[in-house]
C-alpha cells in the first residue's frame, strides 16, 4: 500500500468525471464527484457515514436486548439469540453479491434501495408480533445492511479527492467503531425507558436522513452508450457462494461452544461448496469473483491480512469479560466499563490514521498498525497479571489503535487496486474477509482461550487457569498478526 499509481489516478478521475456528469445529466444527485465541491463531497461524505452507522448499529444495539425479547415471546435464550444470528447471516452471505449488483446497475441506485429496505425491515421489527416474524425481518435489515456495507466504500473512489482517499476511509471506519461502541449503551437506555421495540425504531429518522442525503449529494452510474454489452449477474455463483458462507458460519456459531457433528457436517457442506463455487466462476462469462482479483497481490494480501487481524480482534471480545470478571475479580459494570475503551480508542484513532495514510502512503501506514498491533497483543499477553485493570486497559488500547491504522490504510490501498468497474465486489470481499475474521474468531480463539485455561468450563474456571488461558490467547493472537504482517510486507507496491 503505498502513493497511489498513475493508473489508480487515471481510472479514478474518470470515473469520478463520469459520475458528475451522469449526476448533471439526469437532474438525480449533485454529481458530488472528484469534481465537485467541497461542500458537496462533505454532505456526500456525511450521507456514506449515516449509512455505516445504521449498518454496525444494527449489529450492536440488539445484543442488550436478547433478555427482554426472551421475556416479551416467551422464548429461550438459543431461540433469541437468532436475532442477531439472521442479521449477521445475511450481512455475511450477500455483502459480496450486493457489491457485484452495485457495480452492475448502479452503486446509487442500490445503495438507495438497501437504505430504504433497512429503513423499512427496521419499522417490521418493531410491529412484530412473533418472534418467526422478528426473526424474518431481522434478516431483511441484514439484506439492506449488506447493501450499505458492500457499497460505501466504493462511493468513496467516486466521491472524495485521490489525496483525501485515506481520510475519508479513517472516516468511514470511526463511525463504524461508533456504532459499535453505541450499541449497547443506546439499547439499554431505550429499552429502560421505551422497551424493545425502540431498538428498532429509533433506525428510522436515521435511515430517513440517510436515504435523503444519499439521493441529493451522492453521484449516479455512468450511463453506458446504447447497445453496449452489459455484464449478466452471476446468479449461480452468487447461490453458490451465500450457501456456502452460511454453512460456515453456522458451523462456527452453532453448538454454544462445542463443536459437534452438526458443525462438521456443516464444515464439510462449507468445503464442498468452495469447490463447487471455484468450478462454477470458471465456466461462467461474468464471474461473481474473478480469479484475477485474488491472485492480484494487492488484493489478495489485504483480504487475507484483513481475515487474520479480524481474527484476531474477536480474541478481546471472547476473552476480555473471563479474564476481567474471573481473573481480574470485577463486576459487571466494571467490565463493561473496561471493555468500551477498544471501540473509543477505534473511534477518536480512524480519521487520523486516514491522514497518516494520506501523507506517508497506505503501505507503510499498514505495516505501522500491524507493528502497533503485534506489540499490544504480546503486551497483553504478559503484562496483566503483573499490573492489573491498568496492564489491560492499556494494551487493549494499543491493539485497537493498531487496529484502527491498520484497517484504514489497508482498505484504502486495497481499494486503490480496484477498477472503477470492480469496486463494489472489492468493497464487498473487505468486508466479507472481515466478518469471516470475526465469526472465525469467535469459535477459533474461544478454543484457543479453553486449551490455555487446561478447563473445559471457562465460567467455573479459577484465576489462574484464566490468566493461563490469557496468556496462552495472545501470544496466539501476536503469531497472527506477524502472518498479516508478513503478507502485507510482500505485497507489492
């Protein structure tokens, strides 16, 4: 990752020249494009952030809620919990296809419909009255989230000046850190003082100012000359590849913890249908994903670092309340407490790693936050035991800045490799490699935490068998992350 190349320069410029005129043309959007003003591409910025908000938003604030929705229906917890689980499947199955479809009928135009599909699976949350029906629209606000995910990135080549490229992306990922870290503070308070179903509608005014600054400020596709040949959306790979994401997700999720046979099974379908997936995208005209863009260096180092360093993020969340609560003796409150300082250290660190993506090149800006973050990961390896609450919190805020830097400037440099024609998918796959990296993680490290702990009930387990398992987490965590860092050291400029 590294100063943007000419090529980069010349693709993007014209895409973002198309854009403004298409925008002129048609009397829909401003054309906010690359060369539009500075106060357009601000509102145009501010219509991407509300989106990316509403879209980690969703994920966060249902969380909080789980108990009371087990109450209201009369539920379970594992039945409730397929609340989050629908959102999360759907996010996760359709952000590459959603990307693939912005690139083929227009990113504006998708992107408005998934704002409006949120919007609307937001109001059917609230109104409904049985959980299937809570479950199923749950799904449908993942379908829009998707959308929202795959496609704010790709409006950024489009929208926002090649030396402000880093900035913005540092914006784009503070809010989703905000969101996150809003989640479950604005849950509890709603629903201490509305109920649950203020969880879902306090989305509404905010996917209403969403879609309206989208439709006013944000540039429309480039109009192809008639009769020119336009790509057919790959429907079978797209099949193929939700299928097989959902079968992996569900083994890595399923079984509270235990990995059974149903989650072999489901490993095995997952297996088969990577196969299946490859063999098709090869005899097809379009392909959903083109080997090309894998075997792209660029692109294929930053998915695979993005998958590992997502991996291990979701080793603070897995372990982090044990460790506090077991090892470290807090409470609740406490913990949570603890706990929030990644998601703030995220938010106030992203657009200023922009800017040092800006300045010094993605490139060095990516090795800088995999550094920061392999040296936080063997910290917090060691450092609690000896020093406490404060040997924690500190190192964790190191992690997630690392984190934070990391994840700007590789999204920035993988997005410089994309085509004007291919940056939906590419968004898509970022994100996609991300969400496999935190569902992966959330398995995968939890088994790497109870091998260290020597117990196979982490909940009983006493202090030190914890902190073992700490230990034996992180110093896991610091090889990941040198095998990001490996991949991103190779890649070439």
């Amino acid at each position: 990752m590294t100063p943007h190349s000419d090529s980069r320069t010349s693709g993007s410029a014209e895409a973002g020249s198309g854009a403004g005129q298409a925008g002129a043309g048609t009397g829909t959007g401003t054309g906010a494009g690359k060369t539009g003003t500075p106060h357009a591409v601000r509102w145009a910025l501010a219509g991407l952030s509300l989106s990316v908000l509403l879209s980690s938003l969703g994920t966060g604030i249902a969380h909080v809620g789980l108990p009371a929705l087990a109450q209201a229906f009369s539920a379970s917890f594992q039945a409730v919990q397929w609340i989050v689980l629908a959102y999360l499947l759907a996010i996760t199955t359709l952000v590459v296809g959603a990307g693939r479809l912005g690139d083929l009928v227009g990113r504006r135009r998708l992107l408005l419909a998934g704002i409006s599909l949120f919007t609307a699976a937001s109001v059917l949350c609230a109104a409904a009255p049985a959980l299937w029906l809570l479950v199923g629209a749950r799904a449908a606000q993942g379908v829009g989230a998707a959308v929202m995910m795959a496609l704010t990135m790709a409006f950024v080549g489009e929208t926002v000046p090649e030396e402000r490229t880093g900035s913005a992306m540092g914006l784009l990922a503070t809010m989703s850190a905000v969101g996150t870290a809003l989640g479950p503070s604005l849950g509890g308070a709603l629903l201490a003082g509305f109920g649950w179903r203020a969880l879902f509608l306090v989305n509404v005014p905010l996917g209403i100012v969403a879609f309206l600054l989208a439709h006013r400020h944000l540039p429309a596709g480039r109009h192809r000359p008639a009769g020119a040949d336009r790509a057919r959306f790959d429907h079978v790979g797209t099949l193929l590849l939700a299928l097989t994401l959902a079968a992996y997700a569900l083994a890595m999720t399923l079984g509270r913890g235990r990995f059974g046979a149903l989650n072999a099974a489901l490993l095995l379908a997952a297996a088969v249908g990577v196969a299946l997936f490859v063999r098709a995208e090869a005899r097809v005209a379009s392909p959903l994903v083109q080997r090309a863009l894998l075997r792209d260096p660029a692109i294929g180092a930053g998915l695979a670092s993005s998958a590992l360093v997502s991996t291990v993020m979701m080793a603070t969340l897995v372990v982090g309340p044990f460790y506090l609560s077991r090892a470290l003796g807090l409470d609740g409150g406490a913990a949570g407490l603890v706990l929030s300082a990644g998601p703030l250290v995220a938010a106030v660190t992203g657009v200023p790693a922009g800017r040092l993506a800006d300045r010094f090149g993605a490139r060095r800006t990516t090795l800088l936050g995999l550094l920061v973050m392999a040296a936080g990961s063997l910290t917090l390896a060691v450092a609690p035991a000896s020093t406490g609450v404060l040997g924690y919190v500190t190192p964790l805020a190191v992690v997630t800045a690392g984190y934070a830097v990391f994840q700007t400037a590789n999204n920035t440099a993988v997005m410089a490799d994309a085509g004007p024609d291919r940056r939906g998918v590419v968004s898509g796959m970022l994100n996609l490699s991300r969400n496999l990296g935190l569902v992966t993680g959330a398995s995968v490290m939890g088994a790497v935490f109870a091998r260290g702990s020597g117990t196979a009930d982490i909940a009983s387990a006493h202090a030190g068998a914890v902190a073992a398992g700490m230990r034996f987490t992180f110093l896991v965590a610091a090889v990941l992350v040198l095998a990001a860092l490996t991949a991103a050291a190779t890649r070439r400029p």
